[in-house]
C-alpha cells in the first residue's frame, strides 16, 4: 500500500496534466473559431487582421501553458506543498 503523501501527490500530478490539456485544448478551440470567423470578412480589412493577431496570441500562449504545468510538476514531485501543509 502506498503512503498517503504518494496518493496526494499522484492526485495532484493527474489534476496538473488534466488542466493544462484541458487549456491547450479549448485555446486550440478558440483559435479555431477565431480562424473560421475571419474567413467570413474580408482579409483586407481591419477586423480581420485583428482576429489574426488574437489567433497568434492564443496559439502561442499553448507553449507557456506547457512551460507552467512542468514547473507545476517539478513542485508536486519535490513536496513542496506537503512541507507546507505541515505548518
């Protein structure tokens, strides 16, 4: 059987991964519909190049999500949170 602390932290590894693949997911979602609403305008226009500055905005956040969930990782398997919980 495996301690509690090993239990907390794999439960907390598993909420880490399923929110930044939740994230990437609905930032890929809303880069996607960002997309499909500038092919309805036309691409000259102002609006248009706006949508396209909020799709590249969008799709290069997914990096830094990645960046954060392994910082997130690296803290979960040091323990820091469980030292912490003892004060």
């Amino acid at each position: 059987m495996r301690p509690k602390n090993t239990d907390s932290q794999a439960r907390r590894r598993k909420s880490a991964l399923w929110g930044a693949a939740s994230s990437g997911v609905m930032r890929l979602a809303a880069a996607a519909v960002l997309l499909w609403l500038r092919a309805s305008l036309d691409p000259a226009g102002f609006l248009s190049k706006l949508l396209l500055v909020a799709v590249v905005l969008d799709l290069g956040s997914i990096p830094l999500i990645w960046v954060s969930l392994q910082t997130r990782l690296k803290e979960i398997q040091g323990g820091e949170e469980d030292a912490a919980a003892q004060y």
